[in-house]
C-alpha cells in the first residue's frame, strides 16, 4: 500500500539496529516501553524526525531548538540538555555503525505514570527518551515522478485549540486527513486552514510554483517545518522569489508546479491535486531546480558541522 513520500524498501539492516531506550541500548525486537507511559496513554509528548547524512545530523540545530521550543511550551522537562542529547544521538547511530541512508525518530514523552490519568502530576518519573534508528530512504520513484494529493474535510486548528506549529505526539488530526485522502485514492492529504486557505499537508509542507515564484502557506497554521525553512532560505538565496501568505485552491489548481517538503523526503513533486494534473503532470523544472539545490544545501551544513568539529 503506498504511503505517499514516506514509501520505502524494507532493509534487512533494521532487523539488527540497537534503540535506545532511557539511557540503554536493546536489540529492536527488545525496544518497549511501559503501557502506563504518558506517550502511550495520551500522546504526550514530542519528536523529531533526523536525516543522518555522511555520519552527522542534517540542520540538527534546527532540530533541537524545535524539540526544546515544543518541550518548554509542553511545560515537559526532557531531562538531558542538547549537548547530552547531542551526544546521544550520535553514539546511537555509531553503535549501529551508521553513516548514510538513515532516518532517526528522537521521540520524548513525559514518562511513567502511577495511573492512566491526564494530569501530569501523576507522573512518577522521569522523561521518556527513545531513539529508532532506521536504514531508509524515499523511493527515487517517488522523487521523481511524485505524489497526488486529496483535500481533506480535516481541518488544521487554531493555537487556543491545539497549536499546530508544535510537534507533539498528538497528531490525530493528521491521522484522519491522512485516512481520508488514501480512502479517496491519493497519496496525502492536503489540509485548510480555518478560514478556507491552504494550509499544508499531513505529513509534509506544501509549495506551489507559479510565474516563477514560490509560494506556500503563512505558516500560522502548520508545523515549524524545518525543511520547508531551508527551501525558503535556499530560495532567496538563489534570487528565486519565495513568499509566505495565503492562497486558495483555485491558485493551486492553477499553480505551474507544485511540490511537498520534508526531512525524510526533502523536495518531491506534487503532480495532481483532487483529481487535478497540475502543469504538465511531471516534476516540473523549479522543482528539480530546487531538488538539486536543497541536497547541496544539505551537503553544506554537514560539511559545516565536520570543519566546527574539527577546529
């Protein structure tokens, strides 16, 4: 069944990966956690999803400051600092011996509880840290001959409902847009926001091309994308006009190019939306444009990490 741009080949490499859980490192087959978790119990939590490329974390800054943003607005202590957590991360992926082609989920919940409750003062201890390090990639398929997209009836909220900026385990609402454009036959969902704008999508942000420009959602309504911050960046800086406001469907319909970002995937086209071939039907031009621009930006900030490293 395919699963929009996080499609993938099994790799028989993940049977063997080491998780760590809470400080120890187990055999994956091993990796649990407590049914009386807070993540478990009510979703309570946050995540990131990390991109190992030539043995170093692409824009984990980014990363982290997201994580701890989301952590410090959860009022939820993660109980290790970033250079820990830094630390961490990567004596993870080298005890796997991991370099290239890995996806990482770093996911923190609020820890144990003495009962399944909500409030956090039943908590008994401390945070939750488990990283899954994982040999997979997006199908150069997908990459290249991209994904149709669905809009949803699911909505994206507002901050005083739950605040979608934030990267929290509690992703329901994606889940249900996610249910409802693959039972409309798509490959995502593309989402509103409350006032009937494009917002993003379930599992990726959303950029549409027209006359040379880019344009994507204010970002009010959407989770603080880190890829779709660097495309914007890497945009501007190659004098290609890239702006942030609300659009409708119509201007979506209409777009020249359309395409979806993400940390696992980064840039992938976007080639029907809601029964619609947008342009040709193909990877337009921009977007392979900026497929190639991204990755050497990608290559630029690891090759950054290694000369601070170094130094």
């Amino acid at each position: 069944m395919a699963t929009g741009t996080h499609e993938y080949h099994d790799d028989p490499r993940n049977a063997d990966v080491l998780i760590h859980v809470n400080g120890h490192l187990v055999p994956r087959n091993q990796a649990t956690v407590s049914v009386f978790d807070s993540g478990f119990i009510l979703g309570d939590g946050v995540w990131e999803g990390l991109r190992l490329h030539h043995g170093r974390f692409a824009f984990l800054d980014a990363h982290l400051d997201r994580l701890y943003d989301g952590a410090k607005a959860l009022d939820l202590d993660i109980g290790l600092d970033r250079a820990a957590l830094t630390r961490t991360l990567h004596e993870t992926v080298e005890a796997n011996d991991m370099r290239d082609g890995v996806h990482v989920r770093l996911m923190v919940t609020r820890g144990l509880k003495r009962t399944p409750y909500q409030d956090p003062r039943v908590c008994v201890g401390p945070s939750t840290v488990v990283i899954i390090p994982e040999y997979k990639q997006a199908l150069p398929e997908t990459v290249e001959n991209g994904i149709r997209l669905f809009t949803v009836h699911v909505r994206r909220g507002a901050p005083d409902v739950q605040d979608p900026r934030l990267n929290t385990h509690s992703k329901l609402n994606c889940i249900l847009a996610c249910i409802q454009a693959t039972k409309a036959g798509a490959d995502e969902a593309l989402m509103l926001d409350p006032q009937g704008f494009v917002a993003t999508c379930n599992s990726t942000h959303f950029f549409i091309v027209r006359k040379g420009e880019l344009l994507t959602s204010t970002g009010q309504y959407c989770l603080d994308g880190i890829t779709r911050a660097q495309i914007l960046a890497v945009a501007r800086a190659n004098d290609i006009p890239a702006h942030e406001r609300s659009f409708s469907l119509s201007d979506t319909y209409a777009a020249d190019e359309a395409f979806v970002t993400g940390t696992y995937a980064g840039v992938v086209p976007v080639t029907e939306i809601d029964g619609r071939r947008i342009g040709d039907g193909k990877r337009g031009a921009m977007t392979e444009h900026l497929q190639t621009l991204y990755q050497r930006h990608v290559d630029s900030d690891v090759a950054s990490q290694q000369q601070q490293e170094s130094n």
